[in-house]
C-alpha cells in the first residue's frame, strides 16, 4: 500500500505560538504551508497550559486579594465561596477557547492546515506524521517549533498525582490545604499565589539563595515582602532531599529538616526542550547537549531546509520571542534578508506585585564590569501608586554613561508588565534618557515613574 | 552539488574589488577559515577566508580581475563535509564577512580579521546580553541595513548618541560606488621588477560627464611603454576626476603671520617632547581650521544636488593628506574642534605613524567633513588643491618663509604662511571664502585664541 504523500513549500512542527507566528507569516508570503501539532490545534503551551491559563487563575487571586484589601478603606465583601466548576469552566471556554477558536480562525483565513499527530523528521527533505492523520510530508522547509515541557525532579523519581507540574496545577483539581512548591523561579511564585489566594498554605523551597534567580535583587525585594506576608513558608538555600506518596499525602524532606506532609506539591524546577524522538539526527540539523536546537541569527540550523525557533531553541523561552522569531524564520524562508537582531526580550513575572526587566540588568552590568548610570524611583513618591494604595514598586533605568543610551530597564509593582513595554521600545529603539525624560507621560499614571527616573539622569 | 562562494559585502557599501592574490588551486581541499583569496579594495586590502572545509571544485577569479559584490568566486564540491557554521544550496551572499571587520593595513599587505560568520551560536542567547553591544539603531533602520546589505558595525552613527540612521546607512550604502560599473579588464603583462606586488591590471577609469576624445597614436612620434594604474591610483584618478568635474571649484589665497606662532611653538617644542609629543604647526593649523569650520558651517558640509540641500554636520572631522609610499592617503581625525592642541599634536602624531607603516584602519579614512593638505615640505610658493568631494572646501598650505614686511614704517622680517582656500562655488561665494580664510589667518596669528580655544 502506498503512502499518502503531501508536498509542501513548508512543514511547521508544532503548533506554539513560534510555529502558527511562523506559518501565518509563510501564509502571507505566498508559501503553501501546513502545522503539524500533537493535539491538531493552535496555541501550544502558552495557550492551553501556560502563560494564558496562569494569567486567567492570576487575575482571579487579584480579585480575591483586592476584596480582601477592600476592607481598608471601608469596603467588606464578607467571605469568600469558591466554586472550582464555574472558575474551570469560564477559564477554559470563555478565555482558551475564545482564543483558540480565533486561532483557528486566522489558519482558516490563511489557507494553513493543521494536521493532528506526532511528526518524526525521515529526511532533509521528509517527514512521517502517525497517529490520526498518518501520512508522509515532503516539505522544500521545515520549521521546529515543538517547544518545551516542564523539567521532573532530578533524582526524586516520584510518580504520584499529588505531585503536580504546572500543566496539572492549572487545571485546578482541587484547593489543597497545604501546597508545596518546588521552585521558586517565575512559575512557582505565580502558581503559588494563585493557589494562596485560593486558600491553601504555600510553602515555597529554592534551592537558590534568592527567589527569581537572575532578576536583579532590588526589584526582587519587593515581590518577596509580600511572598513572606501571602505563604506559610519560604525556604531558600534548600535541597528537596526526600519526597515520597504516603497515601494521606505527600511527604517531603526539605534540607535537613524533618521530614514534613503536604497534600499536593507542585514542581516548578524550569523547562526543558521537546527534541526527544523527533527524527532530527536524520538531518543535518544539530542538537546541543541539553536538547537545544542550534541555529543561526536567522533561525537555520546546519540543516539548509531545516530552522527552528521558540523554546527548541534555547533562553529565554518565552512566547513573545518565539513569535518574533517565527516571523524571521517565514521572512527568511521566503529569501528576505532577515535576522533576529532585537535588543530586548523583555521577561514579565506576573505575580503580585509584577516585576519586568528588559535589556541590561544592574546584576548584568556588575558582572561584566560594566559601566553603567543607574535611575531609581520609589513608588512612595507617585501620585497614583498612593491612589491604588500600592506603594510597594521601584522603577529603574540604567543608562550608558558616556552617550545616556538606555540600556536597560527593571520595574517592580502592579502593572509592571505593562509599564516594560514602554522600556523595551526605549532600548530597542536606543532612546536617550533625555528622550524619555522629555516626553509627556499621563498624570497621574505609573508611567510617569519612567519619565521621573530618567530626569533623574539629566542633573 | 557545487556549492558557489560569492564575493562578500565587504561592508563600508563597497561594491567591488580587486583580486590580488589567490592562495588555492581546482581541486584544493581547504579548512574552514583557511585563507582563499586576498581582495583589494579602494580602502584596504582583505583577505578572505573560506566560509567551509571543502573542495575547490572551480576557480572563478584571477589575480588582477575585478569582481562585483554577489559574483561567484569560487565553487565547492561537495565532498567535503560541511563545515556546520554554514550550509546552504548558496552560500549567502547577504551574509557578512565579519560581524565587526577589522581590516588592517599592515603594509601595504592586509588582512581582515576572520572573526566568527554569522553562523550557529551553540545556544541562543537572550539578545541584548549580547557582549559587544548591539550597534544602537532602530529595528527599521537595522531592517534598512540588511536590505541594502550595510554592515551597521561599519557605520558610524550621527543620530543622538551616537544612533545610526536610515541616512548614515544610505550614505554608506552609495559611498564607494559612486564610479560607474566598470567594464570587465583586459589582462596586461605584468610589469618586471616587483615580484611582491601583484600585477596591476589596465582597465579604463568609469567615465564622468564628457567623453574624453580618442588619444593619438604616440607611436608615431616615438617609443612608448604603458603602465598599468594602481588599484588606489585609479581611484584617486577618478575621485579626482568626479570633484574636478562636479565642482565648481574656486581659490582664495591669503598669507597668515606666523612669527609669534612659529616662536611658541619652539618655545614648548622640548616640554611636548618630554611628554612624548612632536608639536607641529600642522596641529595649529587643524585646531585653527576647526574652531574657524565651527563659525562658517557652510564649509563644514556637503552639498546634495538630488535633495537641492545642504547638508550641514555639526562635527568637525579633519581629513590630513599625506603622501604615502602607495599614493595619497587621507586619515581623519575626529572632533577636532573639541580637542586641546597637545592632544591634536600627539593624535596626529600616532595617525601619521600609523599610516606610514601602513596601519591605518577604515576608520581612520573615513568620516572627514573638510581637508587640510601642507606641501610645505615640499615646497613651493603655493598650491590649489582639488576638493575631497564630497566636501565643500580644502586648505592648501605651502612653506612658510621670512619676508621683509612693513610695520609701523619699519621693514621688519616676519615669517609668512602661504595658504589657499578652495571651495565649492556652488555652495558659497567668494565673499564666504574671504570671510572664512581670514578666520584661519586671524586664529593663526594670534595663538593665544587658538590655546583658549576661541
């Protein structure tokens, strides 16, 4: 029996926010183009088990923290009732659905197929899709963009359905009294205050000496006041040491201390690459010792036919990255002269308060021995951070101190994820201080906070 | 399947260059990064490295031809594996021979250091971590750049610190190609005498405006030889052609008193030494013309006839000509405006030793916004200098010489310095150049102003 042969201009592998940014662009640039996804659907990790689903679980803790706070100024909703059916419901439909639905409906509108199953590269040139739709691609280019899944526990080889990944803990299967949470980067702090905010007892252990290694410590301080005052417990410098399904619970052994019982523990100890079983040795394609693709500024690999963009390529994996490097690799592929050049990845951490840092971070700058003027200004000393009673933020510009280039840009409080945005067009642009000093900004609005560092600069 | 290698931007919006050497044959196998061939360009020599470990399956150049930017150099067999930093059908002729050239001059012989090719990094790293820094641009402008396939690295930014613009591309996407595209050369038998030098190649110089009339046969009066031009003496011939034709130029003479000039100078000449300092009147004469080009901006600016504008620059970049063993060179030497005369002399000092054992860089040639030339070495009573287009304006300056002169009834010797201003009558008139020359003459003869920068 022969095979059923499809022939395309490209084969995109996976359908993440990498591998549909990629095929829309291929789409528009006249290339026959077909996603071939796991699940035969558009929005990968970040829609239906990351960055959407926790900004959906995070907005409700807002909620809940902000009638909690209500109570200051003469406001009391009373208690609380949570019904986990309708929260579930209204996150997967009203807020995955709606937008896998327009997801799909742009493919539609773009004539890119996407087929269901696993794809397997054969060739340079081919690759076999099983399961549902089995048949055999042969493609002129092929991108990966199979991205990421959560990292186990090394050496804690546990299988119990108390202990959950982050995939697992955003679906909420229940409120668990006591939560653990292994991991104190940017996916354990967020998941540990949705699930505080729904009423559990977190306990976060970090095995490093500060929460959210790699942002610098200033902005850090004020997300952990509040970490101390939401969890039971954080504990940094500490090794999970034992950890094990006693039936009742989970019981953990964190550092040297005696061993303790939780409900439900989360792990939340990073991400690593999808390259396993994807058939790439069979092409020219190169694939680093952790399982990262390797290509080059325009997102080919050693492999001429074959790119890659998103997670599968390596930090930051984030979806915002991945989307601009799609739209290079279509770019490419359709023969523009293209590269991934940006400046900034901005990286938001969306918990309470936010924190955001684009470009070159005081820490960077330290470490390279570089120099650097840095501009701080204290949320004390905005008008409208005292209206939202908020007054726990810090924005901060570093600058390059012979020309005043913006280099870099860290802010911390309520909305900083949207205040970087600001930051990120500044340093990718290779705005001068002066140029963001000089700006109008909206008063009173947080955004002054950038315009009032900057003109701290100027004196 | 022959894997074609193109010539490669060479950044600096150069178009085209000349083969000098090739150090493989047909059927060579080469390392990646082993040296190819070397290219001489209208600014430096380079050599280029193969971007892959291969074959050379054919050999498309020869020393002496002239190639285009995007035209095959040579073809790899495919026997060879490839070298994992670049593999392609064509390897890319968008692609840049270095992220940062560095091209240095190492006399007369150069090579371009082969830094790493944009190829795999082994993981990718968070932009903007990047080590050496991003060029600062805005991503059109840097979108701009790849289009017209111009290095932003070799591009020295005029925007706000020190931002590259989309003009600062273009300018460098059309500085270099403003000859017209030559037709391809005929071989010459190689002049005897100079087995180092490879051979220079007479083709014809790219016409500008009027068609030079056929020559006479010489023969007929007697015996000839003809000599092939030198790579640099045919660009400087039609560099010289395309201002001398374009611009309009005119001349101002004047003579400056330099007697009090002369004597600080020989006063403080042993204390610049003992800080490592030759102090030359060349250094006056720049900082004089720098302080002078900041009063008369006309004359520190170039002229666009398309746009019907003057473009004004508000740095003062002064352009030294020297005769080196190869031809005219002219080094830049930036912001003099903004300099102390002891830090000129002494950058003078270093450029002038740079160039003379041929270590001058492309970014010492370039960027100039006005011209200084002294033959006063040479002699001579007085010279007019041809434009450095796309300049406004030159300074010739000659020997200066005792003279009786009168003063206050008296025949006194003083020391004059003969210099002439050239200038584009397009942009300004002669009452302009006056006015601008006696600023330089007035600078000169009261040193003092010079010293405070006045």
């Amino acid at each position: 029996m022969g095979d059923l042969v499809r022939e395309v201009d490209v084969a995109v592998v996976g359908g993440g926010p990498g591998g549909y940014s990629a095929a829309f662009r291929c789409a528009e640039l006249g290339l026959e183009t077909v996603v071939i996804d796991l699940e035969k659907r558009l929005g990968g990790a970040c829609l239906f088990e990351g960055c959407i689903p926790s900004k959906a679980l995070l907005h409700v803790a807002a909620v809940l923290s902000e009638a909690e706070r209500a109570k200051e100024f003469g406001v009391d909703f009373g208690e609380p009732r949570i019904s986990l059916d309708p929260l579930r419901k209204w996150k997967s439909e009203r807020v995955i659905g709606k937008l896998a639905r327009g997801l799909a409906g742009v493919a539609k509108g773009k004539s890119v197929e996407v087929i269901g199953g696993r794809a397997t590269f054969e060739d340079s040139r081919s690759i076999r899709v099983t399961g549902d739709e089995p048949q055999k691609i042969t493609f002129k280019h092929a991108i990966v963009a199979t991205g990421s899944s959560p990292a186990t526990l090394p050496g804690l080889d546990v299988t119990s359905e108390r202990l959950m990944d982050s995939t697992a803990a955003l679906e909420v299967p229940e409120i668990p009294g006591r939560l653990l949470v292994i991991g104190g980067g940017y996916i354990g702090l967020e998941l540990g205050q949705v699930y505080a905010a729904l009423g559990s007892a977190v306990t976060v252990v970090e095995m490093l000496d500060s929460l959210l290694a790699g942002a610098d410590a200033d902005l850090v301080q004020h997300l952990a006041r509040r970490c101390q005052k939401q969890f039971a417990a954080i504990k940094l410098g500490t090794r999970v040491t034992g950890l094990r399904d006693t039936g009742g619970g989970i019981e953990a052994r964190l550092g040297d201390g005696a061993p303790e019982t939780f409900d439900r523990a989360l792990v939340a100890v990073g991400r690593r690459p999808n390259t396993p079983g994807l058939g790439l040795e069979t092409t020219r394609a190169r694939v680093s010792e952790r399982g990262f693709v390797q290509v080059d500024e325009r997102g080919r690999t050693a492999d001429s036919h074959v790119w890659a963009v998103g997670d599968v390529t390596g930090e930051p994996m984030l979806a915002h990255r991945a989307m601009r490097q799609g739209k290079v690799v279509a770019e490419a592929i359709a023969g523009r002269p293209v590269a991934f050049d940006n400046v900034v990845v901005p990286a938001v951490v969306f918990t309470d308060p936010e924190v955001a840092w684009c470009g070159l971070t005081e820490a960077q700058a330290a470490r390279e021995g570089r120099a650097v003027n840095v501009a701080k200004f204290q949320w004390a000393a905005s008008g409208r951070a005292a209206t939202l009673g908020r007054s726990d933020g810090l924005t901060k510009l570093i600058a390059d101190p012979d020309t005043g280039r913006v280099l870099g840009v860290g802010i911390v409080g309520p909305g900083a994820g949207e205040l970087i945005a600001e930051g990120a067009l500044a340093v990718e642009t290779a705005l001068l201080a002066e140029d963001v000093a000089l700006t109008i900004h909206t008063h009173p609005t947080l955004s002054e906070t950038l315009m009032e560092a900057a003109e701290t600069l100027l004196r | 399947m022959a894997r074609p290698f193109v010539l490669p931007d060479l950044g600096e919006g150069l178009t085209e260059a000349e083969i000098r050497q090739v150090h493989v044959r047909e059927g060579d196998v080469v390392a990646e990064d082993a040296p190819l061939l070397e290219v001489e360009t209208d600014k430096a020599t380079v050599e280029i490295p193969s971007p892959m470990a291969g074959r050379i399956e054919k050999l498309h150049v020869q020393p002496g031809q002239s190639v285009k930017v995007g035209q095959v150099l040579v073809e790899f067999g495919d026997a060879g594996a490839p070298a994992g930093k670049q593999a392609a059908d064509t390897l890319d002729p968008t692609r840049k021979l270095a992220s940062e050239p560095k091209t240095v001059i190492e006399g007369g012989r150069a090579r371009q250091a082969a830094s790493e090719p944009a190829g795999t990094r082994a993981e990718a790293t968070p932009a903007g971590a990047r080590g050496a820094g991003p060029v600062p641009a805005t991503p059109s402008t840097r979108r701009l750049a790849r289009e017209l396939g111009v290095d932003l690295h070799a591009v020295s930014g005029s925007g706000p610190g020190g931002r590259v613009t989309d003009d600062d591309v273009r300018a460098a996407a059309n500085g270099g190609s403003s000859r017209g595209g030559a037709p391809a050369a005929e071989r010459a038998p190689a002049p005897a005498g100079r087995p180092s030098e490879p051979p220079a190649v007479a083709k014809p110089l790219a016409r500008v405006g009027v068609e030079p009339p056929p020559l006479p046969k010489f023969e007929q009066w007697g015996p000839i030889e003809r000599q092939p031009l030198s790579h640099l003496r045919r660009t400087i011939a039609e560099r010289m052609t395309l201002s001398a034709t374009l611009i309009p130029h005119v001349t101002h003479f004047d003579r400056a008193d330099i007697t009090d000039l002369d004597a600080l100078i020989r006063r403080n000449l042993e204390s610049a030494k003992g800080r490592g300092v030759t102090l030359t009147l060349t250094a006056f004469l720049l900082k004089a013309a720098a302080l002078s080009l900041v009063e008369h901006p006309t004359f520190n600016a170039s002229l666009d006839p398309a746009a019907g504008e003057l473009i004004v620059k508000r740095y003062v970049h002064l352009g030294v000509a020297v005769a080196a063993e190869r031809g005219l060179i002219v080094p830049v030497m930036r912001h003099i405006d903004k300099k102390p005369i002891i830090e000129i002399a002494r950058e003078l000092g270093e450029l002038a030793r740079r160039v003379r054992e041929g270590k001058a860089t492309l970014d010492d040639l370039r960027g100039g916004t006005f011209t200084i030339t002294n033959i006063g070495a040479l002699g001579g009573t007085g010279a007019i200098p041809i434009i450095n287009y796309p300049e406004v304006a030159i300074l010739g300056v000659a020997r200066g010489r005792e003279e009786a002169v009168v003063r206050g009834g008296q025949i006194v010797p003083r020391l004059l310095l003969p210099l002439s201003l050239t200038f584009d009558h397009r942009v300004a008139d002669g009452a302009d150049g006056a006015r601008f020359a006696t600023a330089i003459v007035q600078r000169l003869e009261q040193p003092d102003s010079l010293l405070l920068g006045l």
